[in-house]
C-alpha cells in the first residue's frame, strides 16, 4: 500500500476544497490511493478507516482525486445541539392577565 500524503496533481481542487477552511472545518492529512491499490487491499483500509484514518481515491492516468473514504461518526456519538443563541442566557416572563387563544397565535383569526 503506498503511503501517499501528498496530491498527485496539484492543479486539481477538490482535495484543496475538501481540506480549507472555507468549509468550516480543516481535514487531517489523508492518505491517496489510486482506485486499483484501493480494492487490493480494500480490507486493510477500512481497518485504518475503523482507526480513523481518511483516505483519498484516485482515478485515471492522471491519478485526479474522485472520492473519499472518510470514518463513520455515529450520530449517538456527537454532542447534543443547543438550539437558539440565548438558551439559558435569557428568560422570558408573561404577565398573569396575558391571554391568547391558540387561533390567535397562529393567525387564523
């Protein structure tokens, strides 16, 4: 398995664009591999996958990057999301006489 970390044709994007900033999050450096080493040893990466490596696939006489095989993250795994920008930085009070009825709230009347 070749060890390539580096872009085989540097005129080529997506690597570029799947890696900057500009999407919000940077990349680890990942591993390219054509697509013929990639189904040889297609058991092998998805071992180092399992480990969290990411690997890049390569395509055609110019070896142009074409997809990427990227480690699973189980949603059960991530943090819950707080919804709103003020959540538990500000609190809401209504007065005792404030009445409205679910019509009114939605508009219907």
């Amino acid at each position: 398995m070749s060890d390539t970390t580096t872009k085989a044709d540097p005129s080529s994007d997506l690597l570029d664009k799947l890696t900057s900033k500009e999407i919000g999050a940077t990349l680890p450096t990942m591993k390219t591999m054509p697509v013929g080493e990639i189904k040889a040893q297609f058991s092998e990466v998805l071992e180092k996958v399992k480990q969290g490596e990411s690997f890049g696939i390569l395509y055609g006489k110019k070896k142009k990057p074409v997809a990427m095989i990227v480690p699973y993250i189980d949603s059960e795994l991530k943090q819950e999301r707080r919804l709103g920008i003020l959540d538990g930085k500000a609190t809401i009070t209504f007065s005792d006489d404030f009445k409205i009825t679910e019509a009114e709230f939605l508009g219907l009347k």
